[in-house]
C-alpha cells in the first residue's frame, strides 16, 4: 500500500488507511514493521529561496580582494550581496551595499521580487550616500543579479573597479 500512495505514507497515514479498509492495527505495530522493513515516507522537499544564480553570460570580475579584509579608509571597498527575509505575507528580497572599511551598510533595497534593479537601486543609494572617489572596488558574488549591465554602467561611470 505504501507504494501505491507514492511513498508519502508515514506509520499514522498507513495505520488510518488499514483502519479504513477494516483493518483494525495500532500505529505502533505499522510503525514497527514499517522500520522492519525499511519503509519510510519520503520527506516534502523543502523550499530554497534562490538568492544566486551564477549561470549567466555577464562577464565573471577578478577576485581583485582575494580575501585581504583590511581596509584602511572608508570609500575603498564596498561589499555586495543579497539575501532573504520571510515575512507573514511572503519572502522580501533584502540588497545591501558594505563599506568594509567602517563596517557599516551604505546602501540597501529591499522588494518582493529579485532582480537586478534590487542590487542596482542599492548601489545607486551607496553612491548618494557616500559620493565615494574614483578608484572604489565593488566587491560581489558571482550571481547575475550583481553582474547586471546596468551596475557595470554605474560603475563604469563613477571610475569605479568591480571585483
């Protein structure tokens, strides 16, 4: 029976099942000859919130930082990266921009969608913000979401490196 219900059946399901059919069993000896047997119900598949794809044709940066996270003035490496936050009415997509120099968030966008106007409206707020000098180094994951033409442009035109 358990394979006719595509695995889903835990020892309650089945037991209720036989109960059903007539079957008069208690859980406990489903469950025990269910673990004789090897029987398990396959677990729902959890779901992922995608925050990252990096299978995208937009050019890959050099990891120009390589990890040195000593940083002497503010303005000099901003850090980049997206992340999640489930509310009660759904996931919100949360863009932060990090100077790594002070530690503190210079830029953010938060929506419920995940594109890349999220990380760009977030930079685009770092550079108001902060109106960094030629030569900063952006510094992201590999995701196209950061690797987006419209961030490459903002950068390019503030002379800035993107890593």
């Amino acid at each position: 029976m358990h394979a006719t219900v595509d695995d889903n059946y835990g020892s309650v399901r089945v037991r209720n099942e036989l109960v059903g059919r007539g079957i008069d069993v208690s859980r406990n000896a489903v469950a025990r000859i269910m673990r004789k047997y090897s029987i398990r119900a396959a677990g729902a598949k959890r779901f992922r919130v995608m925050t990252m794809d990096s299978r995208h044709d937009h050019p890959i940066a050099p990891n120009i930082l390589d990890r040195e996270f000593a940083v002497e003035k503010i303005n000099q490496v901003w850090l980049a990266d997206i992340t999640y936050v489930q509310t009660d009415e759904g996931f919100l997509y949360l863009a932060g921009v990090l100077d790594l120099c002070s530690r503190r968030i210079v830029g953010w966008s938060m929506t419920d969608h995940i594109r890349a106007e999220l990380a760009l409206d977030a930079l685009k707020m770092a550079i108001k913000r902060r109106k960094p000098a030629e030569g900063l180094l952006h510094h992201s994951d590999c995701g196209v979401h950061m690797r987006a033409e419209s961030i490459a442009r903002s950068l390019r035109s503030r002379r800035s490196r993107r890593a």
